[in-house]
C-alpha cells in the first residue's frame, strides 16, 4: 500500500478492526520509509449482475423477484420460509459464484428449478409451468413423464 504522505510503496500492517458492521476491514498502516500512519479501508467489491430476458432487455437483478416466484409455488405446500430462503441463497451463490456480469432469465429459471426439484416436486412443477409456458396438457405430460424417468 503506498503512503499517503511521502509515497513510498510498502508499509505494515499494525492494526486491523472489522468496521461497517463486518462489510469493510480497517488497517492502521505504518509506513517503512517516512515511519507515518495511516489508515486504509478493504471492502468487497460489489460487481452489478444484469439478468437478459427473454426478449433481450436488460434489468438489474432482484433476488426478490426469485423468492416472490418461490412462493407462489410453494403456496399450500409444507415447504417453509427457512427452506426458500435456502433455495434463494443457493441461486444467488450460483449466480455470483459464475462470475458473469449478465446472465439470462432462462438460466435462473433453470437454477431455481433444479433448487426446487430437490425440495417439493408439485412446487417445482407449478413453477415450471409457468417458467416454461407449457402450452397445452402434454407438453406438461412430457415434463412429468421426465421426472417420473429421473426418478427411476
């Protein structure tokens, strides 16, 4: 790190504290050539992810609008808020984790999926069904008839 004062390009470390509750670590720094102190600031950098959808706009991504989703097919299903919010993290990990600036909708749709699958089957074809627009009854056939074959 290089000083603020005379601009030499090393210094120690003396102290570090977790500030902003745990976000931002704060270093008190010595440096080598001028003996001066001063402090610096670590925080993670937070990168924007834009989700594309399907007719190629452009929006920020809302990890609400996923767990709004989840809801709505876990509604009358003994799936708890404990474990949508453990399916939201799991997409948001993923996503993050991919280190991509922009991904599709089609791809969160597939993450949530794969997530939901895991824990409520009827939660995860009723968001399915909306996700993939079944058309008619068997295109929604097919959907489960894949299931019933994945289960095997």
């Amino acid at each position: 790190m290089r000083c603020i004062f005379c601009g030499y390009e090393d210094s120690k470390v003396i102290d570090s504290r977790s500030a902003d509750e745990g976000r931002t670590i704060r270093r008190r720094r010595e440096c080598f050539s001028c003996g001066k102190r001063f402090t610096t600031y670590e925080t993670i950098e937070d990168t924007p992810v834009l989700v594309i959808k399907t007719n190629g706009a452009r929006q920020s991504f809302d990890p609400q609008k996923i767990k709004n989703g989840i809801i709505k097919s876990c509604e009358k299903r003994p799936v708890s808020m404990n474990v949508i919010d453990e399916i939201v993290n799991a997409v948001i990990k993923q996503i993050y984790n991919s280190m991509e600036q922009e991904v599709s909708s089609k791809y969160i749709g597939e993450l949530v999926m794969e997530e939901l699958k895991k824990h409520d089957e009827v939660a995860y074809v009723r968001y399915a069904s909306v996700y993939r627009s079944f058309k008619d009854i068997s295109s929604f056939l097919e959907e489960l008839q894949l299931m019933m074959r994945n289960k095997k």
